[in-house]
C-alpha cells in the first residue's frame, strides 16, 4: 500500500519502551496519559504512532465508507419478511 510509511516494526524496541496498547491509548487519548515525554524522546514509538495514525486515516477516508455503502446496499435487497424474522430473532 504506498500511503503507508515504511513498517516502525522494523526498529528494535527499547526495554523502556511502553506496551502497544498503551500506546494506541496515548494516541486515542483515552487515558491520561504520562507516555509524552518518552514519545518525544523515541523514534521508535515516535514512528509506530505515526503509523498507526496514517493508517486510521486511511481507513476512515477509504474503507469505512465502502463499507457502509456495501451494507447499506445488502440490506435493500433483504426482504421484508426476513426482516421481520430476523428482528424477531434478535428480541
């Protein structure tokens, strides 16, 4: 995929590195977070959460639409009644 950059997992994580997961927290903000400091300091982690933001973007401009619009489009062509069956299945 060319709009991606070069894979971060090709450099050595340091020991003091943190989890990938708490990373992506960092990078979502969903925690605070006192993982700045060292982000600023690693290429490494610098690079994956660059990464990993590239490819967030691709898929929110490029797959999540098709996406929707293929699920959309499947659901037209479901017929009433199975809808109804299938709501009934679900309650």
């Amino acid at each position: 995929m060319p709009w991606l950059l070069p894979l971060a997992s090709d450099l050595p994580w340091a020991p003091s590195c943190p989890p990938t997961l708490k990373l992506e927290a960092h990078l979502l903000g969903i925690v605070r977070s006192n993982l700045a400091p060292h982000v600023e300091e690693c290429g490494r982690c610098r690079d994956w959460l660059t990464q990993i933001f590239c490819e967030e973007e691709v898929f929110w401009r490029l797959v999540y639409p098709v996406t929707v619009a293929a699920v959309l489009r499947a659901a037209e062509h479901i017929p009433a009644a199975d809808l109804a069956r299938r709501r009934r299945f679900l309650v």
